[in-house]
C-alpha cells in the first residue's frame, strides 16, 4: 500500500510517499521539499499570508514530484497523511484541504498528523536501533521542548519554553550581530571560530522546569550594544559574542536534557528541528555521563514529509481513519493526543 504524506505547517511545503508492506513496516520512497527561507529573510522573519500563499502554488507540484520519484501515480495510492498542526493556521489549512480533495477523488482515507509527533518519532525513523523509552529535545525555530516518547501517541512533557523557542534566542541574537534571517547557523559558525569568549551571560533557569529564553535575550541584547562599537570594528570580537551567546544558549538547553535524565533514568535521547545542527550543543549533549544521543539525518531534522509518513504510517496500521470534515488545530500541545479531539 502506498501512503502520501503532506507538510505544509510553517515555511517548507513537503511531500513524501512512502510504502507499507504487509508486516506493517513503513519505506520512505521519495520525499520532496520547497524551502521559503529565501523569501522571507526580506522580511526578517515567517510573514503567514505569504507563506500560505507560497504552499497554494508549491504544493501540487512537490506532489506530483514525489509520486514520480517514487514510481507511481495517484490512482495508485491507498491512503494520505497530512499535518493537521500545531502550525500557522493559513498554511496547515492549504495543506489539508488539498489532502480532503484528494483523499474524496480518489475514495482514500486520510489520517491528520500531529507535527510534534512527527519531530518525535523521526529520530526512529532514521535510527532503527532506537527503541522505547527514550527522551527527545525538539529545539527549532518555533518549538523547544523535551518529551518522555514511551510509545506511539504516549508522550509525557517533562520541560517547554514558556516564551521564545531557541532558534528564535539564535535567531534574534543573530540579527543583532547584523546577520541576515534566520541567521542562527551563521552566529554557530562564528562562534565556533573561536575556542573561548572573552564575554560571559548568566546562567538562566537551571532550577526550573521549563526553558525561559526571553531573560537571555535581554542579557545577550545589553552585551551586544553595550559592545556595539568594538564588534563593528574587530571581527575577533564579534565571534567572541557568538561564542558566548551560542554557549548560553546550549547551557539552557543540556542543563533541562541532564535534569531529564537525572529525573526520569532513561538512558537514551534523541535531539532533533534545525537547531540539533549545532555543533557545540551535540558536544554538550554527547558530554552527557552514560547517556546515547540518537540525531535523525539532518534533512529529518528540519521540516519535513517523511517523518509524517512515518506517523502516518503507524498511525495506519493501529487503524486510525479521520473524518473529512476535520480542522487545522493551530495550537495542539502533542501530550493531548491520547485524548480525544
Ligand atoms: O526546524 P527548523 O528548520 O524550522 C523552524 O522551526 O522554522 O529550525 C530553524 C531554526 C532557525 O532558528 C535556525 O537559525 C536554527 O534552526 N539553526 C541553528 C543552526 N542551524 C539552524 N541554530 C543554531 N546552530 C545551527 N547550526
Ligand atoms: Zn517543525
């Protein structure tokens, strides 16, 4: 049986196909992606209406891609998985209407898939050896959290930003530094360009149970215009900033990984979104005593259809069939989704 699974929750309009076999075991066959970080770096940031309108016209054709690159056509698809949030309420919405057309014209069921859990699970799908339990750090430009994964729809929150996301700490610091949108691998590299920081920033919130980024912000803003004239100048002092910033902000995020380990004793995590690129927060998080790091490909780690394959996949197999007339949830916490919606 041949499965299409969609994304269209933010800024990438993704599209996979992937194969279930008899067992139930799930191939990822082709997967293609349009990326709109180009047409918002003018903007500096994410603008809705534009990205939805970028999904109307990008989505057909990543479809019509995908089902060429995996070999087949749409009377030959069994079923259509698609993002139904949490995202940009413009956007999840072209994607699932584009899925109910579908799914009607050609009398197939469609399964909507809980972006979250598809940023969860997508360390499995590229790490057959990574089994339940296991912790994940979902850290990207609109989410930082750490899940308990115990099972397929089984996820225990064990820490969530209650403001900005850390991407967004990169990102904005980034802009500071005078780096163009999004800007958090450019600061990484910088900061990676020198072995220590002549700076230094608090440490924020080790004691409590969710990440806090907007404290950070204001120290890392304060040092940058208090430094405004030496960085413009010096290039050695602009990294050193990147260095100190990138540090601070991956001290946030191993000082809650560690606590999760310490609190719940599981011995194995995954770190997965756009920040796991970072190179100083994968040596942190491997530095981590008797614990192994899974990361999914880097290609998984961002935006992607594949991974909603893959929990469309599963979600198949247990049987799950969703209603025609279902809504784009734009803010649909992923631990609810044992409960019913
Ligand atoms: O998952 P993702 O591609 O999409 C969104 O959430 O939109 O994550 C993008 C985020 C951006 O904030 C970007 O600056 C950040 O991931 N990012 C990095 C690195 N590569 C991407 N942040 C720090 N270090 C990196 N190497
Ligand atoms: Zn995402």
């Amino acid at each position: 049986m041949h499965l299409l699974a969609i994304e269209t929750s933010c800024d990438e309009t993704a599209a996979a196909v992937a194969h279930i076999d008899a067992s139930g075991q799930a191939r990822i066959l082709s997967e293609r992606i349009s990326s709109q970080v180009k047409l918002h770096e003018l903007y500096g940031g994410v603008v809705p209406e534009l990205a939805a309108r970028e999904h109307l016209s990008n989505l057909p054709l990543m479809v019509e891609e995908a089902l060429k690159l995996a070999g087949i056509s749409k009377s030959d698809l069994g079923c259509i998985a698609v993002t139904r949030g949490p995202g940009l309420k413009g956007c999840l919405l072209i994607g699932l209407d584009y899925a109910k057309g579908l799914a009607v014209s050609l009398g197939i069921p469609m399964i909507g898939v809980n972006h979250i859990e598809g940023h969860l699970l997508a360390p499995m799908m590229d790490n057959p050896e990574l089994s339940f339990p296991f912790l994940c750090l979902v850290v990207s430009g609109g989410h930082t959290e750490i899940h308990e994964v115990r099972g397929l729809g089984d996820y225990h929150l064990v820490s969530r930003t209650i403001d900005d996301a850390a991407g967004e700490a990169f990102d904005k610091s980034a802009h500071l530094l005078g780096f163009a949108y999004p800007g958090g691998a450019a600061l990484a590299k910088l900061g990676d360009s020198v072995p220590s920081s002549e700076f230094s920033l608090p440490k924020v919130m080790r004691h409590e149970a969710g990440f806090s980024f907007s404290g950070l912000k204001t120290a890392i803003s304060l040092l940058i215009s208090k430094n405004k004239e030496r960085f413009e100048k010096d290039l050695l002092v602009r990294a050193s900033l990147a260095h100190a910033i990138q540090g601070s902000i991956v001290d946030a995020l191993v000082s809650k990984l560690k606590a999760a380990v310490r609190f719940t004793g599981i011995r194995q995590a995954a770190i997965t979104g756009g920040v796991a690129a970072n190179r100083a927060l994968r040596a942190a998080a491997s530095a981590i005593d008797g614990l192994t790091v899974y990361y999914p490909k880097a290609e998984h780690c961002t935006d992607n259809a594949a991974m909603i394959a893959f929990v469309g996949a599963k979600r198949f197999i247990i049987g799950q069939r969703d209603a025609l007339n279902i809504t784009a949830i734009a803010r649909w916490p992923v631990e609810e989704l044992g409960r019913k919606n």
